[in-house]
C-alpha cells in the first residue's frame, strides 16, 4: 500500500480516536498509552513484524494485540481502539496513527512537536533544558518526542516541523570523511 493511503488511513482513525478521547476526557491517558505502544513497536523487531504481517490470520493479530494490551497496562478506550484496529487488518498503519494523535493532540494544545534522537538516553534535565531552548527558538511549547538510536556515536538530532539540525558525530565524521578525500 503507497505511503499516501497508509497516512490517510492513520489520519482518519487518529481522528476518530482523538474524538472518543476528548468525548470521554480522556486524552492524556491515551496520549500515554500510544507513546507506550509506540516505545514498544520501536524496541522490539518481533512486534513491528507482527505489525505488518499480512500471513496472519485476523483472528492471531486480534489476539495477540489484546495481549499485548493487556500486558502493558493500556486503558480500555486504547485496547479497543487497538482491537478495531486489527479486526480491520489496519495494524499496518498504527505507528502513523500515533504520530496523527500525538500531532492532533499538540495542536489542540497549541504546541509544536519536536523529535530528538540522542545516541544515549537523556535524563530530566536535559531534556528539559532541550525543551526550553527550543521553546525559545519557536516561541510556543514544545513537545518532545525523545528516542535513542546508538548509530549517531555521540550528539543530537533535532527535527521541528520540516527544519532539521543534524548535530551528530556520525554526520560530522561522515563529512570530515568527505572532506579528507579531497585532500590527498
């Protein structure tokens, strides 16, 4: 399925969850559950391939996300969703669905999200003090989505909207590389 019907697909159910959220106020705890969900589909390989898998049968994914639910302790408006989700054969689709939901909801709060990925985990004060300086910059609050990729060696990326600030030792010795070929 291209890329522009996946977003379309996560759109129209984030829109539709976000609805039952804000009708039941709600909205923080499914914000909560769906950045849980979303931790999980990142650490683990096993649940994106389940994820994606169109070989199982509507009956196993059912199954196995009511577990997974279960087990993670996600609030009942979020093991439904989910549920839905997967008797609709839409798992495919989910990650999109929290990222319109988180989008949405950030909106509504008239906040910017911001990613930052960090070769290590980030305590409290610096993510806060990420936080600030970006609040500064933008000039609103800003939501962090803070995740951990090991591959950048040491440093920050940092993405708000469609701006990007690539601060990573991967990328500067990738263009200290590029810089030494044309020496010799």
């Amino acid at each position: 399925m291209s890329s522009e019907a996946t977003g379309a697909i996560a759109e129209r159910y984030s829109a539709a969850l976000f609805d039952l959220a804000e009708q039941r106020s709600a909205l923080d705890s499914v914000a909560a559950d769906l950045k849980t969900l979303k931790g999980m589909v990142a650490e683990s390989d096993d649940l994106r391939r389940l994820l994606r898998s169109p070989v199982l049968a509507r009956a196993e994914q059912q199954k196995a996300v009511a577990a997974l639910a279960q087990k993670a302790g996600l609030s009942e408006l979020t093991k439904n969703f989910l549920g839905l989700v997967a008797k609709n054969r839409r798992l495919f689709a989910v990650t999109g669905m929290i990222d319109a939901y988180l989008a949405r909801l950030a909106a509504k709060r008239g906040e910017i999200a911001a990613e930052v990925a960090s070769a290590v985990p980030l305590d409290e004060s610096q993510v806060g003090a990420i936080s600030a300086a970006l609040k500064k910059v933008v000039g609103s609050n800003v939501t962090l989505d803070v995740t951990v990729d090991p591959a950048l060696l040491g440093g920050l990326v940092v993405k708000v909207g469609s701006r990007m600030v690539d601060g990573s030792l991967k990328t500067k010795l990738q263009h200290l590389q590029i810089a030494m070929k044309g020496v010799g």
